[in-house]
C-alpha cells in the first residue's frame, strides 16, 4: 500500500473541496512513483502533481509551488488551488509559484 505525505492529503483533499465549490468535476488522478510516489492528475487541460511537499501545474506554462517560497503548507495549498482554477479557466494564474527558474522535462501523463 502506497503511504501518502500530510502535505499530498491536505493538497488533494482541498483541490476537489474547490472543484466541487466552483461546480466543476473532480480532477482524474492516480498515485505514480515507486520510491517517492505522488499524486498526478488532469484539470480540464491542466496536469497537475502533488509532490511530498510542493505541488506543480502544467498548462500553457508551468507553475511549481515549493515549500520553500511559502510561510507554511496552507498557504502552499492555497494559492496552487487558486492557480489550478485559475489556469483550467484559461486565465493566468495570480500566484505564480516558485521564485525559482522552473526545467519541467517530464512527459504529460
């Protein structure tokens, strides 16, 4: 059984909480990773993840949310939720993310 971190709970459970609230369809998700896993998933054209303790999006562009760049995970998890809806609505997202150059080289699920 894989074991996820508090942080990827608290992540997902407020991501579909928001979906839910703004009447969309939860995401479609599955836990990848054998030695680190994490959550992957599709908002409308949005791939997102949910590492141990950040969180990515990749739409148009690509936003990642360190814990580094935040005073503490809520609001980490708040502003990837707000970039989240805002980036499946077509809009550009008001938090950015990580203050750090982002190399996303992975291949959308």
């Amino acid at each position: 059984m894989v074991s996820l971190t508090e942080f990827q709970n608290r992540c997902e459970v407020a991501l579909k909480e928001a979906l839910i609230a703004e009447g969309k369809a939860p995401f479609d998700q599955k836990i990848e990773g054998d030695n680190e896993p994490y959550i992957a998933g599709i908002v409308g054209d949005v791939h997102v993840y949910i590492y141990l303790d950040e969180a990515e999006l990749v739409g148009k562009k690509s936003y990642s949310f360190e814990r580094a760049d935040y005073t503490n995970d809520e609001e980490l998890i708040s502003a990837f939720v707000k970039a989240v809806l805002s980036v499946a609505a077509g809009a550009a997202p008001e938090e950015k993310g990580s203050k750090r150059k982002i190399f996303f080289r992975g291949k959308p699920i």
